[in-house]
C-alpha cells in the first residue's frame, strides 16, 4: 500500500479555523459557566466565539463543532 500524503490548503484553513473555535470556545466556557449542570446559552456562546475570532470562522463548522456540546 503506498503512503499517502496529506496536504494543508492555507487557502481555507480549516485546521486554523478549528483550532481558534477550539480556544474561543474553552475561553467562554471559562467566563460564562457559572455551573456545570446549568450551562451556558448557545447564542451567547455563538456571539462570544464570532467575537473572539472576529468572524473567521464557518458558521456551519462552528454548528457542527458545538452540537458536541448540546445537551
């Protein structure tokens, strides 16, 4: 079986975009989450990484990525 090669498209990075919804997310768990079993409002948290990452980021990658997160 041949290697195969992977290769980063810094056209649309989407391991950059991850990664900075990653941090913007763990950020806002930091200042919004009071309590674990409360929680913290999607639209809030929404705002809060777009503002973080000042738009960046796909809003459909960002939907995807905070479904693991909903209870």
């Amino acid at each position: 079986m041949a290697d195969k090669k992977l290769i980063r498209n810094y056209c649309s990075d989407t391991p950059a975009m991850m990664r900075d919804i990653y941090i913007a997310l763990c950020k806002g768990f930091d200042e919004m989450q009071d309590d674990s079993f409360v929680g913290v409002d999607k639209g809030k948290m929404i705002g809060f990484i777009m503002k973080e990452t000042r738009g960046s980021v796909n809003p459909m990658v960002l939907n995807e990525i905070l479904k693991d997160f909903e209870k």
